[in-house]
C-alpha cells in the first residue's frame, strides 16, 4: 500500500534536496510554499532566488528523485516562482532597488555597453524588473543602443521618469540634452549630475539596476561608491593582453580600501569569429583565454564568453539589441551570461 503524503513526511523528503549554489536545503531556505498534500497528491511551488536561475530544471528534478523514495506513485505537482533577494540601499536614493550592478572595463572600445544593453534586456525577459542607466556622461550611447534619439523622459513635478523600453527603465545624459552637443563638464558637475540621476528620477522598484560605467577610474566610479550601497561590480574585456592590463586596474580600484566593492565576475567578449559559412570553426582574432586567466587572478568566475558577430553591432547601432533576437545563436550568450551573473548575486546575498 502506498504510503500517503503529510505535510511533515513532504518537507522531510525535501530536506534532502540541496540547493546546487547556496548549498543548503530547499526547506531551510523556506524555498517551499503552498505546499498542499492529499491522498495520492503534493503540490508545492518553488521559490527561487530569482527569475533567472539556470538551474531551475535540476532543482525541480532533484525534489522528483527524493519524493519518489518516500511516495511511490503520487502525483506531484511543482510550480515555480522567484522573488529576488538583495541588500537594498541603505542610503535612500534608491530604496526601491533590491541590487545595483556596476559594468567596468577600464579600457574603452571592448563593448561593455553593448553587453549592458544585451545583459539588461536578457534579465528582464526572465520575468525580473530592470534598470539600466548610462552613467557615460562625456560618450552617452544607450540614446542610440535603444532607439532612442530625440525621445525626452517625461517630467513629473520636479522629478524624471526613466523611459521604458524592451522591458527595461532606461536613464542617460543623452535623453536630455541635444545629441550633437558636446558635455565639457568638470568634475564636480559630472558628480551632480550623477546624484540628480538617483535623487530625481523615479526609478521605481526594481530588482536589478545596472550602471554602464564610462572608461577608465576617475570621478564617476568614485561617486557612484559614495553615493550607492553597490551589490558588486563586472568586468568586461577582450581577450586581448592590452584590454586586460586595463581590466585589471579597473578590478583593482573596486577593491581599494574605501571602495571595497565584491568583483562578482569577467565577461569576455568578442572571443572568437565563426565565420556564417563555417559554424563549426573559431578564430581566436583577439587572442584566447585572458578573460579566464583574469578571472583566475582575481579569483571570481568567467560568467560568460561572448563572440565577435556583426549582426551584434548591427543590432546595437539600429537601436534593437540582439538578444531581444530570439533566434539569433548570439541572442543564448546573453542569456546564458544573464544567469550567470543573477546566480553570482543570488550567491553574494545569502552567504
């Protein structure tokens, strides 16, 4: 006779499933909800740390395995959802923002923008609320990246909303001032006008912001520390030996006392070239391995290689990037990286 289902009997079952990153059990992470038993019957949801988890399938297969052993022949019905979890802003500009994202490169010209952009867009089709916000002051480009040029953000009273677009709220210099027009700003302006994109504009709730962050060290990171309770940073960069000098300073900055922002991971881009009429071969243009030899000497993960296609500068430059080209190869990269990195923060908030 099988052995019929109770509430305690379930969760003891699923006690025994381990959470693959936290390492820690679904039911002391209370990850189970709405767990419901009958005769023949267990229905629960699972609650994941966020949208975007890679490793939904084998969680969920996992607590199949453990309640077969205990309940032969019961239906068990799962379900999924995600709250994300984050530290918060404990200085109040953005309240509302469960984790704010930091995208660096140190160098110029390795297309940390465009993964912003691709990145942003890929967590946001998850199901989870996204930001982005072009903290380039002097180069803005998320204007033109999304389609935007000559759009104004709406004005509430004396505060700004961020325009909305491809699932995501976007903020930059560039939808405030005429395209053509040169920003010669010292440093103390760039810094308010960094302030004011927090103070006022409405951002909203939000579980992820991410801040494509301009070239190099200088005032704009150093504000942007003081001013925010940052989640972690990312480093992007080409395999290419003089793009990963750069990285590394910029890696460097982040963990000078003061600072001390958590580098979660390296995303290198523009790994190889597969040409179309070859999908099998890889030329390694730019070099091979230095995101994974950077990501060893600051010992965080590579979250993701991104290859060199032209349709991914095609789709930035005509305002629509590629991963919202769901049947584009290079679309699975981002989302691939995406996961990544949500999995990386679910990690960091939690241990």
């Amino acid at each position: 006779m099988a052995v019929q289902p109770t509430e305690t009997a379930v969760l003891a079952a699923l006690s025994r499933v381990i959470e693959p990153d936290l390492r820690k059990d679904l039911v002391s992470l209370k990850m189970i909800k709405a767990l419901e038993t009958a005769p023949n019957l267990i229905r629960f949801t699972i609650e994941l740390t966020t949208p975007a988890c890679p490793l939904k399938e084998q969680i969920e297969a996992d607590c199949r395995r453990e309640l077969a052993k205990d309940f032969d022949n019961t239906l068990v019905e799962i379900s999924m959802s995600a709250r994300v979890i984050g530290q918060g802003n404990a200085r109040d500009l953005i309240p509302n923002v469960k984790n704010v994202i930091l995208v660096a490169s140190g160098k110029g010209g390795v297309g940390k923008s465009t993964v912003s952009a691709n990145l942003a867009i890929a967590l946001a089709q998850t199901g989870a609320k996204v930001g982005l916000m072009d903290a380039d002051i002097h180069g803005p480009s998320l204007p033109m990246m999304f389609g935007l040029q000559g759009q104004r953000p709406e004005m509430v009273g004396d505060t700004i909303l961020p325009i909305e677009k491809y699932g995501i709220r976007t903020m930059s210099i560039g939808l405030l001032v005429d395209a053509k027009q040169a920003i010669v700003w010292r440093g103390p302006m760039v810094s308010n006008a960094l302030r004011q994109f927090f103070t006022d504009v409405q951002w909203g709730e939000l579980d992820y912001l991410l801040i494509d962050l301009p070239p190099g060290t200088g005032d704009i990171h150093l504000t942007l520390a003081q001013l925010l309770k940052v989640a972690g940073a990312v480093i992007v960069t080409t395999p290419q030996q003089i793009a990963l000098a750069d990285a590394r300073k910029a890696a460097g900055m982040f963990r000078m006392q003061g600072i001390e922002i958590p580098v979660m991971g390296v995303i290198e881009n523009m790994s190889w070239f597969t040409p179309i009429a070859h999908p099998d071969e890889k030329y390694y243009i730019l070099g091979r391995g230095g995101g994974a030899l950077l990501a060893d000497e600051l010992n965080v993960p590579l979250l993701g290689h991104i290859p060199l296609v032209q349709g991914i500068a095609e789709a930035a430059d005509g305002g629509r990037p590629i991963v919202l080209d769901t049947g584009n190869p290079a679309a699975l990269y981002y989302n691939q990286l995406a996961g990544a990195l949500a999995q990386q923060l679910s990690i960091g908030n939690l241990t």
